[in-house]
C-alpha cells in the first residue's frame, strides 16, 4: 500500500484544485494527484476532514 500524502500537502493541493484564477494546466495536474492518491476529489476532502485534528478541535 502506498504512503499518503502529508495533510498540509493534500490540503494545498486541493485548494490549488478549486481556484479558478490559476491556469487550468496547473488545476489539472494538482487534480490528477489527489485523483492518483485518494480515487476521487470528493474523497480527498473526506480525508482532510476526517485527519485535520484542528479543525476537529474547533468545532
């Protein structure tokens, strides 16, 4: 089984992924990570939710 990605990593990569004022490539490729790492967009955001201890502490 493969290794994730570091949380803060994942978290970047999915903000990068949701910004409409960078370069598509550039969406693209951070999109294709988490779609190589977790399966799907949806299922990164439910790994940062459930693995992101501050925002747990928060709420």
């Amino acid at each position: 089984m493969q290794e994730l990605p570091p949380l803060t990593l994942v978290k970047t990569w999915l903000e990068v992924a949701k910004k409409l004022d960078l370069p598509i490539n550039v969406r693209e490729k951070r999109s294709k990570l988490l779609t190589y790492y977790f399966g799907s967009i949806s299922q990164a955001e439910c790994y940062v939710e459930d693995n992101d201890d501050y925002r747990q502490l928060v709420s």
